[in-house]
C-alpha cells in the first residue's frame, strides 16, 4: 500500500493497481481522490465487491487483468 501511495502522491508514471494483492480497496480510492486518477489502471478481477466496481467506474479508471501469479 505504501507504494502505491507513493506512486500515486511522488511520481507521474502509469500504475497499475491490483486489488486482488492489495487489501485496502477503500484506502485506494480515497488516495486516487485525493491525487489523481490519469494514467490509472486497475485489476479488480474477482476480488472486490460491488461498490468498489461502482466507485472505480465512477473515478473512470481503466480496468485491466493482472498476469495469474
């Protein structure tokens, strides 16, 4: 999560964000909120409930699977 904040906050490359190996789903949108949402994406396969989907729509953030690992 600590990264993803700093990517996020520090830095203004493309980020990929997966749910499924984050638990925090809500700490993410709060900090997307709060930062920025250009040059996003999320994996949020299987792994998040439905206003989570709803809030990731809503923010307009690309959705995108993750390689399986």
């Amino acid at each position: 999560m600590d990264l993803v904040r700093e990517h996020l906050i520090y830095k203004d490359v493309p980020i990929c964000i997966c749910f499924k190996k984050i638990h925090e789903h809500y700490e993410i949108i709060r900090c997307l909120l709060a930062t920025r949402t250009n040059g996003v994406s999320v994996c949020c396969l299987e792994s998040t409930n439905v206003f989570i989907q709803i809030l990731v729509k809503k923010l307009g953030l690309q959705v995108k699977s993750c390689s399986p690992d």
